[in-house]
C-alpha cells in the first residue's frame, strides 16, 4: 500500500505531477518510484502508474522490486506471457525472492494451469516470513482444482496465522458446505469461537450450518449471540427471521425481517417472506400487500410474480393468476416450474390447448417428471389428440418402466382407437399391478367400459 495521502503535499509526489507538467525529468530513488506507482494502482490511475513504471525502470533498470510492480501492471493487462519471460529473468537474479514464485502462480491460474500455480505457491512458502496470504491463495487454487478438503486444510492453516481474515473463515465453511460436512463445520466453529468469542462472523456462521442440519433452537441461540456482538449485523437478523419462520414463530419473524430494513435499505427479499409470514397467519391482504411491495421494489424479482400467482391459485382467482404467472415468465421462460404453474392455470380456467402447449415446453426443458407425462396425456386425451397421448405416454415408459399410472392409460387409449389386443396386455399387466388404480381408469375412459374384452378382465381379477 502507499503512504501517500490523497491531498498532494507529499513531495516525491508533488514532484513527479510537476515534472509530468513541466516535461521536465527528475530522479527519484527505486523506493520513491515504488511508493509513486502504488499510490497511483491503489487509486485506479493506471495511466499514470505506467508512465512512472517506465521512468523508473529507465533510472533504476536493476531494481528487481520496480520490475516486479511492472509484472503486477502487465497482468492486470492480461499480458501474461511478457510478464512471465520477466519472472523468469528475475527468477535467475533472486531464487529465494518469495513474490517472483507468487506472481509466476497469478500467471499460472489466470490460464487455468492450477496444479502448476500450486507448486509455484509451494516454493513460495519455502521462502516466505508471512504464510497467510500464501496460504489462502493456495487455498483458492485447490477450489479451482475441485479438492475441496485440500482447500480447507490451507484456509483454515492461513486463518491460524491471521484470526480475523474473514475472507478464509467463510472458505473454510464454503468447503465444508462443498463436502456436506456441516457437523464437522459446527466442530470446526466451536474450536474457533473458544479462540474468538467475540467474533459475530463465527457466531452467524455456526448458526448457518445448525439451520442448514435444521437444528432451528441452535440455529436461534448462534445468531442470537452475533446480534448481541454487533445489533446492526444484518446478515444474522435475516438469518434469525428465517429461523423463527421455521420454528413457526409468524410474527417474530416479521418483526426481524423488518429489522433488517430499518437497518439497511428495504429489499425485496424481506417484503417475500413478510408476505410469505402473513399468509401463513392467515392475514391475505397483508400478504398481498408486502407481495405487491416485493414487486414494486424489484420488478424483476420473477419469484414475486411467483407468489402473487400462487396467492391468487389458492384464492381461485384464475385470471389474475394467469396474469402474475405470466409476469415472471416474461423474466425467466425457461424456468419449467412457471410453466408448469401456467398449464395448472389453464387448465383451470378449460384453456386446455394452452395446457397442452405449456406441458409440452416443459419437457422441452428436460423437465421429466412422471406427473408432467400424465397431465400432458391426459388433457391430449381431453382434446382427442389420441396418437399424439399414446406417444407421450410411451416417452414416459422409457424412463418409467411399467409404472401404474402410464399402463393403465395406455390400456384405455388401445381401447379408444380400437387396438384391443394391445389393451388387453396392457390392462392386465395394470390389473395384476396395481387393481386400486382401477377407478382412475374407469374415470378416465367411461366408455371402455362396455367392451366386453374390458368386462371379463375386470370381472376376473375383481373375483
């Protein structure tokens, strides 16, 4: 970091804008040229960074410190390759020189050769006095490499040596999280706090993972000590309202979730799940209310739309359903669960080749499950679409060996279009499976019934 204040009475600084005025050159020494360019990277003037870079390489083209400043300048250019011939020409000149080995393995991950970058970091540490940062760099390079107990392990090693280095507290937990060991995270929580009593960041993280586990109480009793180290830690009020929702406490939950906007700024989050707390009591037109105000604040924010539409489902008021449904289609069209929602819709207000439409772009989006199949098959059924249900319901076969609800179903349509030996394989084969199903059937396809073929069936397994 640079030591130079942003006022400009600092006189290596003075001096270098004068001389950038003037057209003058003046000399500086390697430690004035370093403190001049970082100043200059640490408040985004690159320009003026690399026209410093270039004079001070010109008086001091020995200084292995200026020439590493310049390295960290090319890679923010993406110039990867002349940064690196550069490392290696100082790699030769300072082999024990810890930064060289840091900035090769910058290189190395910028083009995705992470095994490299972490020998690189490895022979950095060899030389290093301080091991956090290398440490956590490591850490992130195993992330990218997928070995997430690796990770761990350096993260939680840097976080030894730097207590508050938050940043690695919370990829210990990412990589916990990765590995699905939320008891050993809560273990891991619990050595730390002993260290760091008084660190919220802990308490909320501990609460995440007993939420996560659905151990609610521990859950409450974590954040609850976060808020008590820092009242205006918005992170661990917001966790607490989504725990006391699932404790079932309605109203403390809201009282939290405002909270949080008394906080910070309001946000569409804490407007859903105020709403989502006042369905729950009961209380429709608050509900409505802060479901409106999630969309009011975030128009684009498609799980508002979601629940205005499931609110005015459960109302049976279609139409507007069918109006919010569409709303968030608009902003997500290839989410399957909205179209599902939409055929639902449609069906209910007998639009059954919007329906039918709605289930096919559903499967389109590989959403394949055995519902989507039958309520497809049987609204093609309603429309006398019988070919086109026969298919859908063979597609469904594949991934649904002989499940009840497609043999039966196939059974009726072979009867409807008059292939009754098909029927009969299929309505046994159903018949022996599964003979409760058999009043879906007969609530399906009525007039099967009175063939005789269907008649003895029936009447055989029934006995």
């Amino acid at each position: 970091m640079s030591q130079f204040s942003n006022s400009n009475d600092n006189l290596p600084l003075s001096k270098f804008e004068m001389m950038l005025k003037t057209n003058s050159v003046y000399f500086f020494d390697s430690n004035e040229f370093e403190q001049i360019i970082l100043f200059y990277v640490d408040n985004g003037k690159f320009s003026l960074a690399k026209k410093a870079i270039k004079l001070g390489l010109s008086q001091h083209p020995s200084s292995v410190a200026l020439k590493l400043i310049h390295v960290e300048l090319l890679i923010l250019d993406d110039k990867l390759d002349t940064a690196e011939r550069i490392l290696d020409q100082l790699q030769d000149i300072e082999p024990s020189n810890e930064e060289i080995y840091i900035q090769k393995a910058t290189i190395y991950s910028k083009k995705g050769k992470h095994k490299n970058a972490v020998e690189s970091l490895q022979t950095a540490l060899l030389f290093a006095e301080d091991d956090a940062d290398i440490l956590s760099m490591l850490g992130m390079e195993y992330l990218h490499l997928d070995d997430f107990d690796t990770a761990r392990f350096n993260f939680a090693k840097s976080l030894d040596i730097s207590f508050e280095d938050y940043s690695s507290l919370y990829n210990v937990i990412y990589c916990y999280d990765m590995l699905d060991q939320h008891m050993e995270a809560i273990d891991y929580l619990n050595g730390f706090i002993e260290n760091e009593p008084y660190s919220e960041i802990a308490w909320h993280q501990i609460g995440r993972q007993y939420f996560i586990v659905e151990n609610y109480p521990k859950a409450l009793e974590a954040f609850d000590y976060s808020i008590l180290i820092d009242e205006k830690f918005i992170g661990a009020h917001l966790e607490k309202a989504k725990t006391l929702e699932e404790l079932e406490r309605y109203e403390e939950a809201i009282s939290f979730y405002h909270k949080t906007m008394e906080i910070d700024t309001p946000t569409s989050f804490a407007y859903l799940r105020i709403g989502k707390c006042y369905e729950e009591l009961d209380k429709p037109q608050k509900a409505v209310e802060f479901y409106n105000k999630t969309v009011t604040e975030d128009p684009l924010l498609d799980k508002g739309w979601l629940a205005l539409t499931e609110f005015h489902i459960n109302h049976k008021n279609y139409h507007k359903g069918l109006y919010y449904i569409n709303k968030a289609l608009s902003i997500d069209e290839e989410n399957n669960l909205y179209w599902h929602q939409f055929a639902e819709i449609n069906l209910n207000l007998n639009l059954f080749e919007e329906a039918a439409k709605a289930y096919y772009k559903c499967i389109g989006l590989q959403d394949d499950r055995l519902e989507v199949f039958i309520a497809l098959a049987d609204v093609l059924l309603f429309l006398g679409e019988l070919e086109e249900s026969i298919q859908i319901l063979f597609d469904a076969n594949e991934k649904y060996k002989d499940a009840t609800e497609i043999s039966y179903r196939l059974a009726g349509l072979f009867f409807l279009t008059q292939k009754y030996s098909d029927g009969v394989v299929f309505l046994e084969r159903s018949l022996k499976n599964d003979l409760e199903y058999l009043t879906v059937f007969q609530d399906l396809y009525p007039s099967v019934l009175r063939v005789d073929e269907v008649k003895l069936l029936i009447k055989k397994y029934n006995s």
